[in-house]
C-alpha cells in the first residue's frame, strides 16, 4: 500500500470520529461568566492550599523549602 492510501483511508477515519466529540465544551456560558467562574474556583482552591500550609499538612511548602535548603 503507498503512504497516500494510508493517509486517505487515516483523513475518513478522523473525519468519521470528529462529530462524535462535538465542538468541545460547550456549558452555555458567557466568557465574563466563565471567567468569573474560573476565578473563584482559583480563589478557593489557593484559600484551600493556604489553610493546608498553614496548620502544618501542606507539602508543597515542605517541597519549596527543601529544595532551596539543597542548593
């Protein structure tokens, strides 16, 4: 088989696979509703890494102190 068979037959097969995923996520919201959404998610999930870091369970502090404490 040449390389061009190959690549016709492998363009269907995308082409046939493409509808089946969409036009990717599409949740009906506006971009100021998404970014307002995406914001707060980031700001509760900071509040959330800084309450672990703070009583003492967060590794990520450990990892960055280690680190400097190696060089």
């Amino acid at each position: 088989m040449t390389r061009g068979g190959q690549r016709d037959r492998d363009r269907e097969r995308a082409a046939a696979r493409a509808p089946a995923k969409g036009k990717g996520k599409d949740d009906g919201l506006t971009a100021d509703q998404r970014r307002e959404r995406d914001a707060k998610a980031l700001q509760e999930k900071t509040a959330k890494k800084a309450a672990a870091a703070a009583s003492g369970g967060g590794d990520a502090a450990a990892t960055s102190t280690s680190k400097a404490t190696k060089k």
